[in-house]
C-alpha cells in the first residue's frame, strides 16, 4: 500500500473528525471481520458501506472467512434495515492498487437503497467490453490471483454478477452512472464537505439504526 488508506484501523474516521461528523459512533453493524457505517457522500439516504477491518485491496483478496462476514453483513442490512426496499450493492474491486474505478484501494461494498436495475446502464457503458459472470468466492479469488480488476454488482438477493476489467476504468464508476439517474453530483471529493452531504449522512445513520 503506497498511500494513505482512509480505512484502515489508524486512519479510520479521521475524515469523519475533519469534518466534525460522527466517527465509531456512526457504525450501524460490525463483526469480527467487518463494520457498515454510512457513505461520507451518501448518494441517497441509506447509502452504506460495507468495509473490511483489515486491509485488504478488494473482496476478491479476502479470505473466505471474511467474505462470509461481509454477506452476513449485507444480510443484516437486507433483513433489518432495508427490508422490503428495493437496493443494490456494488464494488470497485481493486485486486491491485488504483484499478477497478475505485477511490479508496480497502476492500469496501456499497449498499444502497435504488430501485432501478443498473445491469443494462453498466453493459452498454463504453467502459465495459466483458460479460458478465456470476460473482462468488471462487470468482473473484480468481480475478485477485490473476491481477485482474474487476466490476461487482448485485440488485436485491440475485445473483451477484461481476465483469473483469482489462482497459480500465473512470475512477468512481459506479457514483457516476447512479448520479446520472439521481441527476445529482458525484465526485465524493469535492461533494462530502458539502452541508447537504453532511446532513445525508447524519440522517443515514439514524435511518440504520431506527
């Protein structure tokens, strides 16, 4: 790692303290291996994230234990928080640093409440050349021991799917095409100093734990 990781144990919430938001206070849900707090620029309200304890670059380098621990967490989401909502969760599965769109090169998932399927926006994006498989353990271990980046999405309690990325890809991918939908802002860097952001996140957090 050849940065500073917002997520990892040292550094966890210092954005949060910068900003004047609540930092272990925030957090909805944790187990041994994982914790789900709100997005810092939630993109709507109830946008979580799903963020391992550990640094790892992706999902797909995780140990099996811990992906076990992060759909537990996503279950919980599902059946305590959600409910009968309609969401979506996805990740910028950086196997190797500053790949897959992502921002933050730690092993996090974004769950969101969203009622559109985004399955068709992302396979006609001219970013994306490769078909989608279906996205478990093995796949995406697969796609962490070849050093290849990947796209993971899932809409509800489908099937997840994934699509591995060989010519890269913009940096916040995902943001970008769920704030074209929303017709909202979707560069988090600029937006979560924003007071609008903040007040999002402040009423995420009381959405997780009503």
């Amino acid at each position: 790692m050849n940065c500073v990781c917002f997520f990892c144990k040292e550094n966890r919430f210092c954005l949060n303290e910068e900003l004047s938001l609540p930092g272990i206070d925030s957090i909805i849900y944790e187990n041994d291996d994982v914790y789900v707090t709100p997005d810092l620029f939630p993109l709507c309200l109830g946008h979580m994230l799903i963020i391992t304890k550990k640094h790892y670059n992706s999902l797909g380098n995780v140990p099996y234990s811990v992906y076990e621990s992060a759909e537990k967490a996503k279950c919980y989401l599902r059946e305590r928080i959600f409910k009968t909502m309609p969401y979506i969760s996805f990740e910028h599965g950086a196997v190797i640093e500053h790949s897959g769109g992502s921002c933050i090169d730690h092993a996090h998932i974004h769950v969101m409440p969203f009622v559109e399927d985004l399955k068709n926006v992302i396979e006609s994006s001219d970013f994306i050349d490769t078909c989608a498989v279906e996205a478990s353990y093995k796949s995406l271990k697969h796609f962490a021991d070849q050093g290849i980046p990947y796209i993971y999405y899932q809409r509800n309690s489908e099937q997840p799917i994934a699509y591995p990325i060989f010519n890269g890809l913009p940096s916040q991918f995902f943001r970008m095409l769920i704030a074209q939908k929303l017709k909202i802002n979707y560069n988090w860097k600029i937006s979560y100093r924003d007071g609008s952001a903040k007040e999002l996140f402040n009423k995420s957090i009381i959405f997780g734990k009503r």
